[in-house]
C-alpha cells in the first residue's frame, strides 16, 4: 500500500480541542485542519464514536484524516460524552444524548471561523451508526454522510438479536464495553481530574448486558436510534458501504431501496475494517472513493461521482473452504436501483432427493440437530483475521437436514438476498430454524456462502412473540444475508436447516425436533444474469493511506480460534483469545509520539454439551490498560451468560486498578424470564 507524506495544503494537527455543549459538558476532539483554513475555510468531516481518539484509535486515524486534511478538509475524531477524554457519562450504545450532542457539536463546527458551515459524517460501526441516526435528526449544517458496515435495525440487524434470536454476542459485546470505554482520560489532557473524572465513571457504570437480554423483542428500546423506522427523515446524501465477511451485509440494501435521498452502495468481500486495509482483499483505494463523495457534497465539485451507476457489488468466485482468505477471487457488478429488475428471484423445490427446479414429491423430514451444530460457522462479525471465517461446513452439514442440487450445467450468479419459504413443523414451544446456503464443490467441500435464521415464536411478529404449538404446521419465510456469488458448473448448490447453532445464537430451552415438509417448501434464489457491462466499470484506485501514527509493538502476543472438545465430560469449547503480559511487554504496543504503552486483551469461551441446550455457557472477558512512567492504569471486565428453562442468568464483573491497587470493584447478577427465545 502506498504511504503519502505530502499533501496539497499543509497540515496542522491539534491534539485536543474543546467542544462545548449547552449543558456545560465538554467534548474532547483531537483535529486535523490545513494551515490555512483561517483565511481559506473549509467544509469538516466528524467521526463520532467512544472509542478512544488519543490512543485507542490513534494509529488507525492517521492513516485517514491527515490525508483528508491536506485536500482540504478540517477533520475531527470526536470522543462521545463519557469516554476518552470528554467529560460527562455513558450509559449506553445509541441514545438519544449521544445524538443530541452531535447535533450540538455540528452546529458548533460549523459556526467556526475555519469552516465553510457545511459538515459531512462519516464512520464503520458504531459511527456508521450513529452517522445515519443523527442524518435522520437533519442537523442544517450536515450535508452527506458515508455509513461503513453499519445498521438500519438495532433489532434486527445488529450484535444482539437476529431474526428474533439471542446472539451471545450480547455477553461479549457488555465486556468489551464495560472494559475499554471505562477507561479513564489521559492526564496529559484533563490535568489532576483525570481520577475524578475516572471515579464518577465507574461509580456510574451500569451493567449493559441487562437491557440487551431484557428488551428481547422489537420494542421502543431498538426502535429509537434505528433509522428504518422512517427512512423519509434522513434527506442528505447518503454512502453506504457493506462488506460480505461482515455481519452488516444487509443495510445498504436496505438502504438503497428505501431512501428518497441521493444514495450510493458499495458491497465488497471485506470484513469489519476500512476498505483501504480491507481484508479478504482485494482492497480499494478507501480515502480516494471517500474524498470524490466528499468533493461532491461538501465542496460542489462537478466530479461525475453521482453519474455512474449506484451500486457496485461484487460477486465472490468460487473458492475451497478455509478459516481465513487474503484475497476473494471475483468481479465488480453494477446497478443502478435496487430491488433491481435484472436480479430475478428463481425457485429451487425442496424434494427428498434434494433441491429441484421442477415438480418435488411431499415428504416428512426431520432433524434434531445436536447443540455443537454451528462450532465451524465463523464469528458473527469478522474482521478478516486468520481463524474468524467459516471453514468447511461438512461437519455442521452432518448435523442438519441437507438438500442439495444436482451439478450445475453452468454458472450461476446470485446478488441480494435468498430466501425461504418452509412448511414445518416443531415439537417445542420455543424453536429456531437456522438456513446456510453452501457452495458444494465435486470432492465434497462445502463453502459458507450466507445463512439465515428465525426465531418460530415470530413468524408473525417480532413486537409479540406466539408460542409454537407443538405438532402445528407453519408456513414461515426465512430471510438471508445478501450476497453476491457464483456458482461455477460442476457445483451443487446446498440448503442446510438445523435448529441449534451454537454459539452464534443462543439455545433454545429444550432440545428442537423440526419436521419439513417438502413439495411445496422452497429456495428463491437472487439470480442475475451476467452482462457485458459489468466488464466496463472503471477501476478503483490502489489503496493508499497516510504515514500513520509511530507504533512499536514491544514483545509478541498470543492469539488464537480453537474448538476443544473433552471426551470425557462431553462438553466442547469454542475458544477465541489474546494473551499478553504487561511486564514482559508481550501484547503491548507503544505509542511513539504519547510515550504511552496499550494494551488489549480479550478472551471469550463458549461451551456447551451437545445434547443439553441448558450447558450453554458464554463467559467473555477483556483485560486492557495504559501506562506512561508511574502512571498505570487497566480495567479487568468480565460478563458470564447462562439460563436455565423459565429465564437468563447473567452476571458482570469490572475492577480497576491504579498501579497494582484496586481502586473500584463492581459486581451485577441478573435474572431474566425467557420470552420466547
């Protein structure tokens, strides 16, 4: 990747400024601004987010809002109140605090000297997030945001449910909040408050899990702050962008079928990261992409951004299952609207000798898929680290009810999103269905190509939950994850159902027997035809990213994805760490220019029997920490999630430590009756 040094304005880089609030609180941002933008103002790009602008994020910011910068832009990586170096509390993930304080600093950067009044937002994640929440309070001043692996549906599309299922992502993400954002300021910021600062913090932490497992359903909790719930409100440009190693594949989708405002899509193979470093590759050139958009609407520079089609999407070749790619094999489609008329949904029939284009036979089929079904699903949410992705599906096939194609006669591409339709029937109250379409090669490899999931107490709503009737038979649709794939010739194309999946999501309270029926059941697949267009797109610059932050990492650590399973008590572990040691360095890197050692170390650890549902047990823990000379501080979080039959169990501990002293100990043990899942 090229490394730039030098840009067409020079740029200053202010460490810490102060934006303040009407309520006398105080935002910290740490700023990027030309020289001369004084006499020469300019528009301003924000990211928004808790995660740390003087360290945490450090090294990943300066490879992207120097370069921003030096083409003209002030640039600012705000701390939310509560975290970093911004003075105030957090109490929770997207709250309507934390939009109203952005639209308060936007109007503030707006009115300064150096600004042209006219703001854009951008950010992946939780700032992808909070760029299209506050989008739909339509701050005068915000004129584009770009969304990077972010969602429109807190409910039904982020870390907590899907398809009305628990994700024990609830547990790990409550960890990993309660560790690295209580975190106190840096002293060289805030001066001798820093403890003070730091003690009402965590004097004030409240214990996150709870509403995450208490609010199960679609209610107000996950209806504010998730922008499908009028998309008519956001009315500035939008540029939403989703990778397919990602669990935030669906919204732009969404997105571009459902905003009146100008908007653009772009869908490419990478996990969670920014497209510049995006991994599996290939890479684009991110900063190159986001200053044509910002050119547009923030400067009115004719650049033709908004002429090409909408939509660039790229379609994966096929490739042999393995846990990590460097690169995805395949090619750039576009359109330009979406749903997309040359993108027709084609039945496949679910038949007992698999998936068939014409007639099927009726038929019962029944699985009862053991507990451990899921261990080689990938994480949730990859990042495209070596171990995160799914591997071969075989093992977690040989657990669910399988319908497979015959070999394709030739290639087959699919874009958007798969679904199905099922007749079934379940022998509980309270049942999922898990869908995985694979790509099945000749010698029996099976490749993750998307999945699907719903909760049967909401095949009718996920706002009021109906127990299944045991024995009753259901007509229910399964929705996927948009994908774009081919399927080359020779291939067969695999639909496997399981009703466990662990430990993506969480059990149900007694083991599920599912009953399809066939002959009516069926796959819609998201065909598009290829057309000699697609091999006229323009290509997307290199990659390229600014110096970035002087980083020496000072000892290797330890990290790792297993599975174990003991023989003996039966029980299997699915195992993701980091490990390090502040005192020999191992896992710490220091932050040149700050003289400040970091470090980050998570560790979570599933387990389950696979013929009891209530062994389920997610333990997630994270040590991190700062040093500088004597001045050493870290914070151990851990969150424990189990349940039995009637209800969840959950219990959080935090301690702090000033050197080697416990300076704050928290415990919470909840207790929280089952609804439904």
């Amino acid at each position: 990747m090229e490394i730039v040094d030098t840009y067409p304005r020079s740029v200053r880089d202010i460490e810490n400024i102060w934006i303040p609030l009407a309520d006398g609180t105080r935002l910290a941002a740490r700023m990027w601004l030309p020289e001369d933008a004084e006499a020469d103002p300019v528009p301003a790009i924000i990211e928004y987010i808790p995660y740390r602008k003087r360290d945490s994020t450090r090294e990943r910011d300066e490879e992207m809002y120097p370069w921003f910068a030096g083409h003209g832009y002030a640039c600012l990586r705000i701390d939310m109140r509560g975290s970093g170096d911004s003075e105030g509390l957090l109490y929770d993930e997207y709250t309507v605090q934390e939009q109203d304080d952005c639209v308060e600093a936007i109007a503030w950067i707006a009115a300064q000297s150096w600004c042209t009044g006219r703001v854009g937002m951008m950010g992946k994640s939780w700032s992808g997030f909070n760029s299209l929440q506050v989008a739909a309070r339509r701050p005068p001043a915000l004129a584009a945001v770009i969304a990077i692996h972010a969602s429109d549906d807190r409910y039904g599309d982020d870390v907590h449910y899907r398809g009305g299922c628990m994700l024990s992502d609830n547990g790990e993400w409550a960890a990993m909040m309660q560790g690295a954002l209580v975190l106190p300021p840096d002293p060289e910021i805030v001066g001798e408050r820093w403890r003070d600062m730091w003690s009402e913090r965590l004097a004030s932490l409240p214990f996150l899990a709870e509403p995450w497992v208490t609010h199960q359903t679609h209610d107000e909790y996950w209806r504010q702050g998730s922008v499908d719930e009028d998309y008519s409100a956001i009315t500035c440009a939008v540029y939403a962008i989703g990778g397919w190693a990602d669990s935030y594949s669906n919204t732009p989708f969404r997105l571009a079928a459902n905003l009146s405002s100008p908007w653009k899509v772009l869908a490419g193979p990478w996990g969670h990261q920014y497209l510049h470093q995006g991994v599996p590759g290939p890479a684009i050139g991110f900063l190159q992409e986001c200053r044509r958009w910002w050119d547009h609407w923030l400067k009115g520079v004719a650049n033709g951004v908004m002429d090409e089609p909408r939509m660039r999407i790229w379609v994966h070749d096929s490739v042999p299952p393995r846990t990590h790619y460097d690169e995805r094999p395949g090619r750039w489609v576009a359109e330009v609207e979406w749903p997309s008329p040359h993108v027709v949904p084609t039945p496949m029939l679910l038949d007992p000798r698999g998936l068939v284009n014409g007639a099927a036979s009726t038929a019962e089929l029944t699985v009862c898929s053991p507990q451990t079904t899921g261990m080689h699903g990938g994480r949730f949410c990859g990042f495209g680290y070596p171990g995160d992705t799914a591997g071969d599906q075989r093992a977690d096939d040989a657990m669910s009810l399988v319908f497979d194609s015959a070999p394709l006669d030739e290639r087959l591409e699919i874009v958007g999103a798969a679904s199905i339709e099922l007749d079934v029937v379940a022998d509980q109250p309270s049942a999922f269905v898990v869908a995985r379409l694979c790509d099945v090669a000749p010698d029996g490899a099976s490749t993750k190509v998307t999945w699907g999931l719903l909760n049967l107490t909401h095949r009718h709503s996920h706002t009021a939950p109906e127990p299944v009737r045991p024995g009753e038979r259901m007509r229910v649709t399964v929705d996927l994850d948009d994908i774009g794939y081919a399927f080359p010739a020779g291939h067969r194309i695999r639909l496997s159902l399981s009703s466990a999946y662990w430990p993506t999501v969480w059990p149900s309270p007694a083991p599920v027997t599912l009953t399809v029926f066939t002959g009516e059941s069926r796959l819609l697949l998201p065909v598009r035809e290829p057309r000699d267009t697609d091999a006229q797109l323009p290509a997307f610059e290199a990659p390229l990213r600014a110096r970035g932050a002087a980083v020496t990492p000072l000892a290797e650590g330890r990290s790792g994805f297993t599975i174990f399973t003991d023989l003996a008590a039966g029980e299997t572990t699915y195992r993701v760490f980091a490990e390090g040691d502040a005192d020999s360095g191992a896992g710490v890197i220091h932050l040149d220019d700050i003289d400040l050692d970091l470090y980050e170390w998570p560790e979570l650890t599933y387990t389950i029997r696979p013929d009891d549902p209530l062994s389920a047990c997610a333990t997630s823990r994270i040590v991190c920490g700062l040093r500088r000379g004597d001045w050493q501080v870290r914070v151990d979080a851990s969150v424990c999630m189990r349940a039995t039959k009637e209800e969840f169990v959950v219990d959080g501990v935090v301690d702090a430590f000033e050197g080697d002293r416990c300076v704050s100990h928290r415990e919470w043990s909840v207790a929280v009756p089952r609804n439904g899942v």
